[in-house]
C-alpha cells in the first residue's frame, strides 16, 4: 500500500513540474523561411493564443499538452498573409463579403490586407471583432477609405484637392485608427499625391498607392511611398522615358494609356535596374498582383465560366465581376495582344527586383469587381506565377510571410514561428520548397491558437459554399 501511494506522490509531483499548455505540435518538419532550413527532432508549444517556444523533442517531456497534433510526415510553415484584398460592392453585398472569411483559413491564409473599398465602416467593424475574438477570420488590417482626387471614379473614396483637405482627411483616418493609408491615380493631382506622401510619412503613417503616370517612380519611391501596387508602374520605372513621360502626362499632352507602348519599346535592363536599387534603399516595397493581372489579359482564352471555386462566391460577388468582363471583351486583337505582352514582359521583372533588392510582398487583388481572383485560392496562384516569373519556391514562399508583418511594423508578433509570436501554423502534407503548389496541400491550420484540422477545414468550405448558394 505504501509503495502505491509512494508512486502515486511521484506522479502527481511530476506533473505538477511539467508547465500545462494547450498545443504541442510534434515530429514535424519545421520550415526557417528566413533561410530555407528544414527542422527536425523539434516541438513546436503553444498556450493560448501565443507560441510559447521552439524545443528539441527531448523536451516534450516537460510540457502537459490539451491537444496533440502529430506532424509526422509534415511540413510546418508561418501561416500566409496575402497583403492586398478587397471588400465592396455596397451595402447589399456586406454579408457577402463577410462569409469569404472562412475561404482564407481554409487556405492557410492567417492575415489579410484590405486595400480599400466602399464597404469601410464594416470593414473596420470586422477587424475589431476578429482582435476581439467575436468573429473567426484571418487578423485583419486596413486602410480603411483611400485618398483620391475630385470625382473619382470609385465609390467611398476621400476626395481631396487642398493641402488642408489632405490634412483633415488624415486626421479622420488616424481617428479611425487604420493601419496604412492608401492612395490611387484616377483623378489625384501629382502635387497633391506628393504632398500626402509628405504629411504621413512625418505622422508615421505608412502608405500603398498606385503611381500616377505623371510621377516617376523615383519621386513616389523617395517622398516615401511605402509599397507600390502593380507591376504596371513597375514596368513604367524601367522606361528611359520615364521622365518624359510623367511631364507630358502631367502637362495634359499624354494619356497614360498611349503612354504603355512607348513605355514598352523603351524598357531598359540597366535603367530598371538602376530605379530598382534605389527603390531598395529607400525601403519601397512592391505587391506585383501577378494573378488579376494575367487573369484579365488572357480572359480571351480563358473565361472562367467553368472554374469550380465559383460556388463559394455569392451571386451578387459574381455578378460585380461583369464590369472588368465586358471592358475587356470590347478590346481589338491588338489591344489583346498588348494585354498579353505586357503582363509576360512586367511579370518577368521580379527577378530583376529581386536582385535589386526590393522587397516582393505577395498579394492577390481578390474581392469584388477583380474578376476570377479568388479570395484564398488566390494567393496560392499567386505564389506559381511568381515562380513561373523566375523567383524560387523559397522566395515566393517568403514573399507570403515575411513582408507583411515587417510592412505593418508587426514582426514581433507574426511572421515567424517562435516565443512570443502569433499561434498562426499551417501544416502541409508536402515540402513547398520543392513545389510551391505544395502550399495548396493543407493538412491542417492553427488560426491564433485555435487547431482546424483537415475536417474542420472541409467544414468550413461547405458552410461557405451554402452560404454562396442561398444569397
């Protein structure tokens, strides 16, 4: 009777030594993204909604984990950000948008970047509840409305003209708390794009534009602008007649769309190279946005009208999609043509900025009116495009992790996998550095703490494709 009792005091003294946690991930491959190393014989512990460290497995001993997961077999990376996404299409549509949520965790997507639309106020809303842990969905950042010229062709937008609009606008949006400001080309005048980089830059506030075709990219780049939107601009920096460009366009003699074949035949290595150096130094990020950019150049051999994702779209989504459609369908077999070399010609310069220096940060344009990008699926297309364009599967795969946090000036809490930072994990059933179309082969995702495996994943995807079915 002793001796049992003499045991049963060494268990209960053992167990009351091993620190009580949540989650022990365990016999994975551990993926350093930073490096492209690859982990074995590692634990991965998790409480609450926090890592709590990286351990060799002869440690596990020491831990009293709730839930288990065996990743034997598996390859453990960072969960993905997909830096550039949209929710709008008005008021009718809010509950629409609000169910594509459940399409990013299913992809392993951890954090998404709203770039601005007209659905703001709900957009800011959702971000709060998900921080807050009232709505389950990727953590959340926004720009909230963006800055634009007077009549702007898009609906939300704040309209400015005024240095002292500019200011005012900025104050409301500090208000509003948002993460970045962003800023568009439609009717914006230079002087007053500039001057916005100007005033946020010395409010710490980091800004994501298009670049206006009457501003080079080297003033845009040193005023500040914190990411550029598009490979279009980025195609336009590398023209020798950059400069004559901007002055013509700004001086009323030249439209921006004559403008893409001269920026076309004038494309110069040395120079690109040149404007691309200097973008790194100046710490100007780029989103290349690959995947809207091919889908609509090459919508005259594909339509899309057979893509099986489209039953987790609702039908007011879908049918914002007609807009860009039918523009494109009015497009002579020159102007298809022209759509077709310039993305293979502006896709093929993401080597060129890598070895430049600048930061890739990868981001898909998904959302209302971008037809076919699709929110989730989207951003692994995106990572096979940049791989197609020439980067690595590591350096596609960075591009998803990486940047974003060092972008939203996040990086102690994500962008990796160590003590302290964010429980956002995604297990996959094959190794991404050999393929990066293996980051579509998810076994299972842990969104803040809380584990989906592949069940709970297939969930989540049929409650979307109901919810699609029945708006």
């Amino acid at each position: 009777m002793r001796s049992i009792l003499f045991c049963l005091l060494i268990t209960n003294l053992a167990l009351a030594q091993k620190q009580t946690v949540d989650i022990l991930i365990k016999s994975g491959n551990l993926i350093e993204v930073r490096t492209g190393n690859i982990l074995t014989k590692k634990i991965i512990v998790i409480r609450g909604k926090t890592i709590v460290g990286v351990f060799d497995e002869a440690q596990a001993k020491n831990f009293q984990a709730k839930t288990i997961v065996d990743a034997k077999r598996k390859f453990i990376i960072p969960g993905l950000w997909d830096m550039h996404v949209h929710f709008g299409g008005g008021d009718t549509l809010i509950e629409e948008n609000k169910n594509l949520f459940p399409l990013y965790i299913a992809h392993g997507i951890t954090a998404i970047r709203d770039a601005a639309a007209d659905l703001s106020p709900s957009v800011l809303q959702w971000r709060d509840e998900i921080n807050k842990g009232t709505l389950a969905g990727p953590t959340l950042f926004t720009s909230g409305p963006k800055l634009e010229g007077y009549k702007s062709s898009w609906i939300g937008d704040l309209e400015v003209s005024t240095p002292a609009e500019v200011d005012h606008m900025l104050d409301s949006l500090q208000g509003l708390k948002v993460d970045f400001v962003k800023i568009t080309d439609n009717t914006i005048t230079p002087k007053i794009y500039l001057y916005i980089l100007q005033k946020t830059r010395k409010r710490g506030m980091k800004t994501s534009g298009h670049v206006p075709f009457a501003l080079t990219m080297d003033q845009v780049s040193s005023a500040g602008l914190g990411s550029v939107e598009h490979m279009s601009y980025v195609l336009k920096a590398g023209s020798t007649r950059d400069k004559e460009v901007a002055e013509k366009v700004a001086a009323g003699q030249l439209t921006a769309r004559v403008a893409s074949p001269m920026v076309m035949q004038s494309f110069d290595e040395p120079t690109a190279l040149a404007v691309y150096q200097r973008m790194a130094k100046n710490g100007t990020f780029v989103v290349p946005t690959l995947t809207i950019s091919r889908t609509v150049a090459y919508l005259d051999q594909d339509n899309h009208q057979q893509d099986s994702y489209l039953q987790y779209i609702g039908q007011g989504l879908k049918n914002t999609y007609a807009w860009r459609v039918n523009r494109v369908a009015k497009d002579s077999p020159e102007a298809i043509a022209e759509r077709h070399a310039v993305y293979e010609k502006s896709s093929s310069l993401l080597p060129l900025l890598h070895k430049a220096g600048v930061t890739i940060m990868a981001g898909t344009d998904s959302g209302f009116l971008n037809s076919y990008v699709y929110p989730g699926l989207g951003l692994h297309h995106e990572l096979q495009y940049f791989v197609k364009a020439g980067l690595t599967p590591l350096q596609a795969l960075q591009s998803a992790i990486i940047p974003g946090p060092e972008f939203l000036a996040k990086t102690k809490q994500f962008g990796g996998i160590s003590a302290g930072k964010s429980a956002d994990i995604v297990l996959l059933d094959k190794n991404p550095l050999l393929d990066i179309s293996a980051t579509q082969a998810i076994n299972t995702v842990i969104l803040r703490g809380t584990v989906y495996n592949r069940t709970a994943l297939d969930t989540l995807l049929a409650d979307a494709k109901k919810k699609a079915s029945t708006n």
